[in-house]
C-alpha cells in the first residue's frame, strides 16, 4: 500500500507529465508567432545593415524562410479566420492542467513545474549540436 507522499509525488509525476506535453503541443503552434515576430526585427535590422547589397541573395532567402513560417502558424492555428477547435483544445486543456496542479499541489507548485518546464525548453536548445 502507498503511503501518502508516494501517492503525492505519484500525481506529482503525472501532472508534470500533463502539462509539459499539453504545454509542449501549443508552443509548436505559438512559437511560429512569436518567432515570426523576432524574426520581422532581425530581417529589417539586415535589410538596414547591407547597405552595399552584398548579402541580398541570403536576407531574400530569409525573408522567404519567415513567410513559409508564418503561413505554417496561420494555418496550424486558424481555419476560416477562426481558431482551429484543435487549438482551442489544446488552450482549455492546458488551463484545466494548471488548476488542477493549483487544486492537487498548490500554487507554488503550478510556479516550479512552469520554471521546470522553461528550465528543461532551454537546456534542449542548448544542448542541440546538429544545427
């Protein structure tokens, strides 16, 4: 038989299980926005930077990249204009997610699996070595 704080760090696990899979389904969708926002700043500092045109062949390309980006997140995220129900379920999901981590481990817990989950995002960037 399972003591309580087994069974405590047992929902612990899955919550955490929970939320970074919910959480990661919905950034694949919204990093295209947030990307294609960054990557609207960047394109305009290179276009204002090669002023002798050297590097135009690579900031078109860029600038090729970023709209293919952005018709991939529109078309992940909205049909007709209107949010794709698969979309709007990831979003509702992942807030019953954080309530029920607030409900089961509290508040602070929701902060740390949050901090963790930025914690883990990042540590996977930088480790990657392939591109």
């Amino acid at each position: 038989m399972m003591n309580k704080l087994d069974l405590k760090n047992l929902k612990k696990r899955y919550l955490i299980w929970f939320y970074k899979t919910t959480r990661e389904a919905l950034d694949k969708i919204e990093r295209k926005f947030t990307q294609s926002e960054i990557d609207r700043f960047i394109l305009k500092e290179l276009k204002r930077a090669d002023k002798e045109k050297a590097a135009e062949s690579f900031i078109a390309q860029f600038e090729e990249y970023i709209r293919k980006k952005e018709q991939d997140g529109l078309s992940l995220k909205f049909e007709n204009k209107k949010p794709k129900p698969h979309y709007v379920f990831l979003v509702l999901k992942l807030e019953a997610i954080q309530k029920a981590i607030v409900k089961e481990l509290g508040k602070k817990a929701l902060e740390e699996i949050k901090l963790l989950y930025e914690i883990e995002m990042t540590e996977r960037i930088l480790r990657n070595t392939e591109h």
